[in-house]
C-alpha cells in the first residue's frame, strides 16, 4: 500500500472517528498532493509525498512564527495543532530512518 493509500484511509478513520482536527490536516495534505499531481500530469510516488509532507511542516512552522509575532494566539494554537499532525502522519507512515531523524531535529 502506497504512502498516499495509507493517507486516504487515515481520512476515513477520521471522518468515522469525528475527529475535525486530524482531518483538516490531512484534508491540507491530500488537498496538496492532488494539486501537484493535476499541476504536473504525474503519479506521485513516496518520496514525492514526503516531500509535500515535509513543506506542509515548514510552512506551518513559519506561520507560527509570524503569528507569534502579531500576538495571534488564536492561530497560533490552530497551527500548532496541524503541525503536531503533520509530524505525526510522517512518523508513523515514513518509516525511513533519515526522515524520522530529520523530524526529531524539528
């Protein structure tokens, strides 16, 4: 089962479980998967996945700075929480040992 497989189905665990967080975050993440797949006409493979996985942290991470920044404690806590997800769904699905290193020097 592909790495994108294994998201889906985190998905669905989430809409049966009504967990509205994890599932806005993993809505973020196959919403970004899909534009990539539709913007260059390609199959994403696993490494493509983590990759996308790997952006999403970064980006959440410079929001909360920039929230922190503006004293938004509101979106601050938002972003953390997606963060938090984020980091999961790469731990527990890229068992490759690099990117686990990678995540715990996050």
């Amino acid at each position: 089962m592909s790495l994108k497989d294994q998201i889906t189905e985190d998905m669905k665990n989430a809409m049966r479980a009504k967990d509205t967080a994890r599932l806005g975050t993993i809505r973020l993440l196959l919403a970004a998967m899909k534009q990539k797949e539709v913007d260059e006409r390609i199959e994403l493979d696993d490494g493509a996945v983590v990759a996308i996985i790997e952006k999403l942290i970064k980006q959440r991470k410079d929001s909360i700075s920039q929230f922190q920044a503006a004293k938004r404690d509101d979106l601050v806590a938002i972003e953390s929480a997606e963060l938090i997800f984020c980091r999961l769904i790469c731990q527990s699905k890229c068992l490759k040992p690099k990117w686990l290193q990678w995540l715990q020097k996050q």
